[in-house]
C-alpha cells in the first residue's frame, strides 16, 4: 500500500510541476502582450500630443520644432519597422530553400515585402509537398 500511496504522489507532484509550467509561460506571454500594448499606447499618446502641439503652433519657431518632433517620431518608426524587416529575413535565412526558390535581396533597393511574402509562400509550398 505504501508503494502506490508514494507512486500516486510523485505522479501528483510531477502534474503540479507541469501545470505551474504552463502557468509561467502562460503569465510571461501575458506579460509580454501587456507590455507591447503599452509601448503602442505611448507611441500614440506621443502623436497624439505632437498634432496637439502643431494646432496650437502659432509662429515659424513653433512650426519648425512641430517639425522636427514629426521627424524623430519618424526616425524612431523606420528604426523600428527596419529591425523587425531585419529579424524577419534572419529567421528566414534559416531555412534552407533549394537555389531555384531563394530569392535575390539587394540590400537597400530592393521590395522588403514582396521577397518576405514570396518566400512565405515558398516555404508553406515546400512544406506541404513534404
């Protein structure tokens, strides 16, 4: 009797480690989210106050420093939007596309997004034909 009374508690434990597991990830994912929700918030909340600035702008000095915000906020997008293009294609890279399907990127002059949608495809092509 003791035998199977210690084997149910080990497998009990062994549950609750499981669950507590997938209750961590699932608060890290929660938290993520939350935290990317409010980067959005404030990137917004700074437009918001920058158009505010511009309405109330009445002489070529406030103009010009409306315009300069405009320019940073800018900046601050493509930097952003280039490091997830970025990302992106590195994750790409690791897949290994037979030369026939590996697309041609010319770094700076070439259409992001049209290569990034072409290999998608490619890759969910190849990976149903497996």
């Amino acid at each position: 009797m003791k035998q199977s009374d210690e084997k149910g508690f080990q497998e009990r434990q062994s549950r609750r480690q499981i669950v507590g597991g997938w209750k961590d990830a699932a608060k890290s994912l929660q938290s993520a989210s939350a935290e990317q929700g409010k980067k959005l918030l404030q990137r917004e909340a700074r437009r918001e106050a920058i158009a505010r600035i511009e309405e109330a702008a009445r002489t070529q000095a406030e103009f010009e420093n409306v315009i300069v915000l405009w320019d940073k906020i800018d900046a601050t997008e493509k930097d952003r939007v280039s490091k997830q293009e970025r990302v992106i294609l590195d994750s790409l890279a690791e897949y290994e596309l037979p030369e026939s399907h590996r697309p041609l990127i010319m770094p700076g002059g070439g259409n992001y997004l049209e290569v990034i949608s072409l290999t998608l495809s490619t890759i969910v092509r190849s990976k149903s034909m497996s």
